[in-house]
C-alpha cells in the first residue's frame, strides 16, 4: 500500500533502522531452535514485537520508521543469502574487532551465478510492513548495499574469474530486488556500507588485496550508480557508512578524505548517512565535496554504542560546525549507527534507546523547526 506521508527522506531527526531486540524475540527464536514453537508462531512473535516498536518510534516523534531488523540474526546476511548464487555458512573464524574481538562466525560465500530471487523472503516482510505502518509514517527498508559481496572471502573465481561479470550479475539482481520492493511498497531504502568507509581506512579492511584503492573507489561507485540508474524518481535512497557495529565495538577507523572526493561527490543517493559520533570518523572538511544542492547528510553525531545521553550543546555545536561546509538545509541528524545491527545488540538498555532517539527528534526541532 502507498504512504499517506509525502516522502523527503532522509528526514532532518532519522536513524539507521536496527533496534535492540527484545528479550521477548531472543527466547523466542531460542524455543524455535529447541522445536518448541514452530516457524509461524516466531513470525507472528516478530510481528507483534514490530508492532510495538512501529507504535513507540512513531510516540517519540520520527518520521520514517523501520521494523528493527527484528526478523534478521545479521544486518547484512539475512539479505544476502536469499539472493540466487549466494549462501550463508559458519567460517573458521568471525570478523576481528577493535581490541581483538571476534564475531559471531556466520557469513556468505558465492556458490553460483547471482540474481535476485523472486521469492526473497524480505519482500514479503515489506508488504506486511507497511500494513503495519499504515500510512501514518514513512517505513523505510533497509539492505547491505551491493557492495558487501565485494568483501574478501566471498567471491569464487572460477564461477567469476573476471571481476566485472561478477559486478555486472550483482547490479541487475540489485536492480531487481530495488523493482521488487518498490512494486511492494518501498519508497524510502536504504544501503548498509561498511565496505565503503573501509575503502577510507589506512588499512583496508575484508579485502584481498587483488586492486589498488582507487580502482576499488571506481568499482563501488559504479556498482552503486549502476543499481540506482533506472530508480522510480519516487523512490528515495540513502546510503550508510559504518565502521563496525557488533555488541558496542567497532571495526576500523579513519577520515572520509579518501573517498570523498569521488563516493561522496558522485554517488547518485538522496542521502549518508555518516558516522560522526567520536573521532574514529575524522573531521566535516570532507563534505565540502557533497553537491550544493543534492544529497542530505545525515550526521550520526549521537552514538548507539553507550546510553549516556550527549551533551545537548556540544551537538548543537558541531551541527554548526558542519555547516560551514554543507548548508544547513542539507543537513540532517540522527544515531551514528543502529542499536542492534546484530541480534546481540549493542550494550544499552530499551529506554535508553528511546532516550537517544527522542533527544534527536528533540534537537531537530530546535535547529530546523
């Protein structure tokens, strides 16, 4: 069903779209796993507990909702391995976070051809989505952006010696699931990229070190403009930039210098959403290369990896500072990532949550009106 609300995203009090899953969720997938409810009564579990928190996102004042991530175990591989020529399994080892951390051991890998499945399970969740928004907000979608696949470990080479076939399959099957979600409803989407913002770390991260940066810089942002070509204008997309988001730690870090002068300048989005919550991110001198005039930034000056609250007036002030190299007008605010983009979550309790995403809301009504 089509929204009531006229869609303008990003929206100047936004937020990336995990949230902290639910105790309610974790034993529920937990009896599921032990055979005690069946996979229709974990459906109806999630849909209850989306319900709930479509209700308390639309009480604290935003005006684009999600459902949480609430159905998904990661952020990016729910998504990915119900694509055709990609599945999920457990690695020998996890992602390594600051400080040594390991991940949980999950990811994909690439089996065969890829393309979009029709029958991709997300697509039906959009459709219920959005009965349960019911027009009275805008319900955002969001997905790893194509460039995911790129990471290091997933591609074979003797299904794609050649890397420009693999890009090529990668953006007709994210073109169709763009047209699938959108035939279902979808007018705000959003793209997860961590492979982007590592492509700005010293070191990069995830990758195998086969192409330079540079030639890595041209492959993401022709991936990406290569999906977003044919877009319904009605249809607004965003992209995220993420350092690493798993149980409050983080990745890698480093400046958006590197590829700023040509992701940020050139890549066709209605919005970033970038990550500005501590110094890991560098400095606002990089948006000077965002057009006058095109996409919003959504700054993540409030982080979702601790609950204390931010001081009020710093945020106000570093709001002030970014417009010296973006107008005001171009300017949004949000978390600098989502609360949960695993089913872990990040290490702060539900009102907490809430308390961030209010004080946002809050903020941008006294900067925006």
């Amino acid at each position: 069903m089509m929204t009531l609300i006229k869609t303008n995203a990003p929206f100047r009090a936004d937020h990336v779209g995990s949230l902290l899953r639910p105790e309610r969720i974790h034993k529920a997938r937990r009896d599921f796993q032990e055979g005690v409810i069946t996979a229709e009564q974990l459906y109806d579990i999630e849909t209850e507990e989306i319900t709930r928190i479509v209700d308390k996102q639309i009480e604290v004042g935003l005006q684009a909702v999600t459902d949480g991530e609430f159905r998904r175990r990661f952020w990016h591989t729910d998504f990915l391995e119900h694509l055709n020529g990609i599945e999920g399994y457990i690695p020998e080892k996890g992602y390594i976070f600051h400080g040594n951390q390991e991940t949980e051991r999950y990811n994909v890998r690439n089996i065969g051809k890829i393309s979009f499945n029709p029958d991709h399970p997300h697509v039906r969740d959009v459709k219920l989505f959005n009965e349960i928004v019911g027009g009275r907000a805008i319900a955002k979608q969001t997905i790893p952006s194509p460039n995911q696949l790129f990471n290091e470990g997933i591609r074979d080479a003797t299904i794609y010696p050649d890397i420009e076939d693999y890009a090529n399959d990668i953006i007709q099957a994210y073109r169709d699931a763009i047209k699938a979600f959108y035939d279902a409803g979808v007018r705000y989407l959003q793209l997860d990229d961590v492979y982007i913002a590592g492509l700005a770390a010293s070191n990069i991260p995830f990758n195998d070190g086969e192409f330079s940066r540079e030639e890595l810089i041209d492959l993401a942002l022709r991936v990406v403009n290569g999906v977003l070509e044919d877009k319904p204008e009605d249809l607004y997309v965003t992209t995220h930039l993420c350092r690493g988001n798993y149980q409050s730690n983080w990745a890698f870090e480093g400046s958006y210098d590197p590829i700023a002068e040509k992701l940020l300048a050139k890549e066709k989005v209605d919005g970033f959403f970038l990550e500005y919550d501590d110094e890991r991110s560098g400095g606002f001198e990089p948006l000077r290369y965002i057009p006058k005039g095109g996409p919003k930034v959504v700054l993540g000056l409030v982080t979702s990896k601790r609950g204390e609250l931010e001081d009020r007036d710093l945020i106000l002030r570093r709001i002030e500072e970014a417009s010296k190299y973006l107008p005001l007008e171009q300017l949004c605010l949000s978390p600098q990532c989502g609360f949960a983009s695993t089913h872990h979550g990040n290490k702060l309790t539900e009102e907490e949550q809430w308390n961030k995403l209010r004080f946002i809301v809050d903020i941008s009504k006294e900067v925006w009106g």
